[in-house]
C-alpha cells in the first residue's frame, strides 16, 4: 500500500524501541493509526515469499483484545525496513489503569491478557515484549461496562521466524525472559515469564528483582525470595506468580488458556 494513504499527525519516542507514527488512514475515514518500522532480514524482501506469507499471517491476527493489524508496506525512502500499521489505542498503561481496578477487575484483565496470549500462542507467535506500555486499558464504557484490555506492538513474524533471525529481535529488559537475555533457545514460555513480572509489578509496587534495566542476568536466575512472594496481594495470587517467573523454561506454565 503507498503510503500516501497514511497522512502523519505525531510521533511517539519510545525508550529502547524505535518510535511510533500516528497518522490518519485516508481509506478509513481518517481514522488514527499507528505505524513501526521494524529491520528486515535481507532474506525477506518484498519479492519474497516469505515475506508475502508473513505478511498475511500477521494481517489475518483477529482478537479483541489485540490492537488489529492493518497494513504491511515498504517506504522506499527507508530500504531494509518494512511498516507495519494497526489502529491506534488510545489506552492507558496498566501501570495508570490498574490502580482504578477492583479484585474482580483485576482478574478480569488477567482474563482478557491470558486470552489473548493464548490466541498468538495458538497461531504459533510470541509477544516477546510483554510490558505495561503495550497492555493497554481502556475505561468502561455504556456498551462495555469494564476496563478492556488491548495488546499493541504485535510481532510482524511469528516464533519460528524470530528463531531464525533473533538479531532483529525487540525486547524491553527488565522484563525479559532468563533465556532472552542469555541468548538461548526461546519460545512462547518467555511471555509466560514477561507476564510474572507484569503481575508482581502491579501487585506489588515494584518490579520482582529491582528496576535494573541493565541486560543482566543475574537478577533472573534464581527462584524469587519467599520474602518478595509473600508481599503478593491476593495471596492465592503468589504461587501464580513465582511458577511464572520460573528460570526454567519447563517449570513456568506452557500455556496461557
């Protein structure tokens, strides 16, 4: 698609992560969108096939509570890069959001944010960068009477492509997964963990071991402390907890249903 169609209204820096274009879809009436510009593997260039077939699994992901996916470009203006464009969340972080949340609220998001991990889970992608700014919340309203959850930032490849070209990938560190940051092996169980350290956050008041932002390791390899566990209100809410934010990828929950 030109992207003349797309008529650029702002942008957003975001630390660590290339920043964001909001722009109005002149084939949507104008409504907002946001555009990310993400490297592509030279293996993928737009006369590939795979990059074709990239491109229609990521515009066929379909949730609601996932940010929806509405066009794939390239800008001959940037060479090695490809534009991917999904509507515009106009949310608040669940770092705000959450604080407006009662216990049935809260474990309604956690209902909504397992739904669709669950979805891209079953559809063979990750997330890989689970954190409040792309778990969005959005207030209830007269059709929607509670807080709607939204996921932006979706991946453009799915987990076997990441694999295969890791050096492309985007994650924030003080929530990243043992295994991401060592450079291993990797696959959906990573999310699991991004999610532990979501949920301690919001629970708690803190991130799980410190707010490092360092990729370092060393704060990820041992089981959290019983002492910070037992800081998790609801309490039936603490081994959720600690079995996400396992260092072993086999002893975290394998899905998110």
């Amino acid at each position: 698609m030109a992207i003349s169609r797309y008529l650029q209204q702002r942008e957003i820096k975001r630390e660590n992560h290339p920043p964001i274009v909001i722009a109005a879809d002149s084939m949507s009436q104008g409504s907002l969108v946001a555009i990310k510009s993400i490297p592509l593997p030279s293996e993928l260039n737009t006369n590939s096939l795979k990059c074709i077939k990239a491109a229609e699994r990521y515009l066929s992901l379909n949730h609601p509570n996932l940010a929806s996916p509405v066009d794939v470009f390239i800008d001959p203006k940037t060479p090695g890069q490809i534009k991917l464009v999904a509507e515009f969340i106009a949310g608040e972080s669940t770092l705000t959001a959450s604080r407006h949340l009662s216990t049935d609220g809260f474990l309604n998001f956690l209902g909504q944010v397992c739904s669709v991990l669950h979805y891209l889970h079953a559809r063979g992608f990750a997330h890989l960068d689970i954190h409040p700014g792309n778990l969005l919340l959005l207030p209830p309203t007269h059709t929607v009477p509670r807080w709607s959850l939204k996921l932006i930032d979706v991946p453009f490849l799915n987990l076997r492509a990441y694999l295969e070209y890791r050096d492309i990938l985007s994650f924030s560190p003080s929530y990243a997964a043992p295994e991401i940051l060592n450079g291993e092996r990797f696959d959906h169980r990573a999310d699991m963990y991004s999610l532990g350290v979501l949920l301690f956050q919001l629970l708690v008041g803190d991130l799980p071991f410190g707010s490092n932002t360092d990729i370092s390791t060393s704060r990820h390899q041992d089981l959290l402390d019983d002492s910070r566990i037992d800081l998790i209100t609801p309490e039936f809410l603490g081994p959720i907890v600690r079995k996400l934010l396992s260092p072993e990828q086999e002893r975290r929950y394998t899905s998110a249903h």
